[in-house]
C-alpha cells in the first residue's frame, strides 16, 4: 500500500484550522499531503505551499485550477481526496466541483453556509458513490468511543435523560471590533451562517448525544440569546429536547461564560446506570449504577472495548486529545480509502466517521433551534 494522497483547499499561513488539519492528518502515516490552493489570492497561496515544502509545479492559484490540473494526472500521481478548510460560506462550492470531479472529501464543520446547500452535497455524494467525512472531532476521542459501546451494549438500559454543555467564555465582550480573526467571522451571518454559538459550538454538542446514545433529537424548545450589545448572531442558547424513543433532554451552549475555556460535558442516564465525560478531562469515563459501585474508565487501562483501545495511540496516563481524536476521523477515512483501491468491502464499522448525514443534522438543527426562538420558545419538529 502507498500513502493517500491529499489535496487542502484553504488553510493556508496564518490559518488555525488548516493547521490543525495538516498535523492531524499527518500522525498516523497514512496520509501525504501533495497539493493545495491555501488561499484565494494566488500569491498567499504559493507563499503557504513554499513554507509547506510542497512541489511548486503543485501549488495552485485557485481550487479551480487545482481540481482541473490534478485530474489530469495519472492516477498513481494525483491527490485521492480533497480537505476543505475554507471559512463557512465557502464549503459548498469547492465540495461540489471535487466530488463532481471524481474526487473524495474531508470537510470542515459545519457542511455548508445552509441547509440547501447541505442537502446538494448529499445527493452529489449518493450520484458519485464518493465517500464524504465530516470534521465533528469531539466523537473521535477513546472515552467516547468506550461511552457509545457501552450505551450500544445495553449497559444503561433504556436511555431516559442526556444533558450535554458547551460553554466557551473568549466572547464575553467585543473581540471581533479589535480586529481578532477567529471572533470576526464567528458573529458575521455572511460568514458564519444563521446561527453564532449554536453553529459554531451547539453543532458539537447536538452530534456528540446523538453519536453517544444513538438516539434523534425529534423536537426541541430553544431560547437564544445574543448578550453582547451590537452582535448580530447569537452567543447564548438554552434548548430543550425530546429524543425518539421518548427521553427528554438538555443542550446549553454559551461564549459569553466568563472564565469557561472548551467545557464540553455529556452527562447520558439510563435505567441501570448513568454515563458523564468531560472533554477538558477527556481520558476519563465515569459510569454509575443502581445496584453496584461506580466504575472509571481510563483511556488505554483496562476494560475498555477493544475498538476504544484501536484508537488509542500512547501508554495508559498520558493524554490524548483534541489533535489524536482529530487524527481517529482521517486514521479511518484513509483506511476505507485504501479498501477502495484494494476493491475490498467497506462495512458500515470501516465508515466510523462524520458523514454526510450528520451535517445534514447539524444544519437542521441549528435552522430548528432559531425558529423556536424567534417563535417564542415554542415546540418544534426536527
């Protein structure tokens, strides 16, 4: 087997995400990247592929001309898929033209700008059989995934209650007027989209109960609330939710709580037993029940399941995060890439990864939450 050739639209100098992309994509060693267009102003772009070491000839002014020129080349040359690392509003277009092109994607959340464009991109992937993977990392982490095994495996019984949180404090006043990058495209709907926190941070925190304990979210009951006078999005909401099989639940998702830093939290109570995980505590998984003492997972210990164990990389007590649960999505996304060429099966456990569908939900989700809100906290279908 070779490496999988990669191919980055956007993340070019001076971009977090784009960073955070190259690295991760990089640790397990299965993924090289060949190509990129970083940037829309051609020289920028060269300038990132300069400081990437890439081969000149492969650093492209636009991701027109890149997906135009790469598939050109031979197959055993050209990149094999495309990683998407443009602000928000601009997902869409270079999606569609690398999928319509042949090529595979991994794209940054959320999918697309709205749900219009989100359900385009579903139907190009179903025409094309291409495979498509979506970057909620907070799913990819070992504890989650010995959470959602266990919820899997009946453990917990009937779920009846999941509260998840997601509080960020670095919004509480007006950074976005002191010129701060990651703040100014985060309050702007011509950027960032119809919501501010919901989108931004709500997404994962919606993605990350319904991975867990399986279940859709089947209406919701929403106050948003924008506390930062002169900010046009939201950056405080308090949701209500129903599941499918009848539990009841509880989304907070907030960037104005002072002092909070990534405090991703999911709390899952069942009849038998209970679950909490901590994103800011992530190698640790608390599990409680009625009728025995309480047990901790931690990653890499014992009695973890043996797929939560194929994803942890280090010794037990060393911790892994954002970056390795990061790396988990790419890890299996390259693995069922190399079965393509292979022309070997790929099983629905191959394709653990954000997908198509789950940006779909996201998107609804965030539609649904708003439209409860500015209809006065009412119910409302997803």
């Amino acid at each position: 087997m070779k490496k999988v050739k990669m191919g980055m639209i956007g993340g070019g100098t001076g971009s977090f995400i784009g960073g955070v992309h190259r690295m991760v994509s990089a640790i397990d060693g299965q993924i090289e990247l060949v190509c990129g267009a970083f940037s829309s102003n051609p020289e920028k772009s060269k300038e990132s592929g300069k400081a990437l070491m890439l081969d000149a000839d492969r650093v492209y002014d636009s991701f027109q001309e890149m997906i135009e020129s790469e598939k050109q080349l031979p197959e055993a040359v050209r990149m094999d898929f495309v990683a998407v690392v443009t602000p928000n509003h601009m997902h869409f277009t270079p999606v569609k033209m690398a999928l319509e092109n042949g090529f595979h994607v991994v794209c940054d959340k959320p999918i697309a700008f709205n749900l219009k464009e989100a359900l385009k991109i579903k139907e190009i992937v179903k025409v094309t059989g291409l495979q498509f993977a979506l970057t909620h990392n907070y799913t990819a982490y070992p504890m989650v995934k010995q959470a959602k095994g266990l919820v899997d495996k009946g453990t917990f019984g009937k779920i009846r209650k999941v509260i998840v949180e997601y509080s960020q404090g670095w919004l509480a006043t007006k950074v976005e007027d002191s010129g701060q990058k990651q703040a100014s495209w985060r309050v702007d709907p011509s950027k960032s989209g119809a919501g501010g926190a919901i989108s931004d941070i709500g997404t994962h925190a919606e993605n990350l109960m319904e991975y867990i304990t399986g279940l859709k979210i089947s209406e919701l009951c929403a106050d948003l609330t924008t506390f930062v006078e002169g900010r046009l999005l939201d950056d405080d909401a308090n949701i209500l939710l129903h599941f499918d099989n009848g539990a009841k639940g509880i989304l907070h998702t907030s960037q104005i709580c002072v002092g909070e830093e990534n405090n991703l939290n999911i709390r899952v109570y069942g009849e038998k037993a209970s679950l909490e995980w901590h994103q800011q505590e992530p190698n640790t998984l608390q599990v409680k029940y009625l009728d025995k003492p309480f047990e901790t997972y931690r990653t890499g210990g014992s009695g973890v399941t043996d797929y939560s164990s194929s994803v942890t990389r280090i010794p037990a007590g060393h911790p892994e995060g954002y970056l390795e649960a990061f790396a988990t999505i790419y890890k299996n996304f390259a693995n069922v890439l190399q079965l393509l060429k292979q022309e070997k099966e790929v099983t629905k456990a191959d394709k653990d990864y954000p997908s198509v569908e789950d940006g779909i939900r996201g998107m609804l989700f965030v539609n649904k939450v708003i439209e409860s809100s500015k209809a006065g906290q009412k119910w409302v279908k997803m």
